[in-house]
C-alpha cells in the first residue's frame, strides 16, 4: 500500500483541492475556486466533493 500525503491544515487542504482536482459539485476546473449560484463561496471553501476528487487524483 503506498501513502499519500495529504495537506493537513484546513487552508492548506483547500489550495491543494483546489489546484489538483475538478469540482463536480460546481463544475469548475482545477484552479477555478468553487461557487454556488455563480458566487464564491466563503473563505475559499471547496465542496466535499471536490476533496474527494483530489484524493482519488494523488492516489
């Protein structure tokens, strides 16, 4: 079994969701932040979803 790593501190784990992985939740590409309704979310939250993708991505 291979580790990943993974960021641990919440701002960290967003910028790196963000930056390797698509949202499907917003359809938004790797880099483009996630919204709801066309407006950013807050603090720069990314969707469940989209942490989910990341990590099957590193995997």
């Amino acid at each position: 079994m291979t580790r990943v790593w993974l960021p641990r501190r919440r701002s960290a784990r967003r910028a790196w969701a963000r930056t390797v992985a698509c949202c499907p939740t917003c359809q938004v590409t790797p880099g483009v932040p996630c919204h709801r309704n066309g407006i950013a979310l807050p603090d720069g939250a990314v969707h469940a979803r989209r942490y989910q993708e990341a990590e099957e991505t590193a995997a």
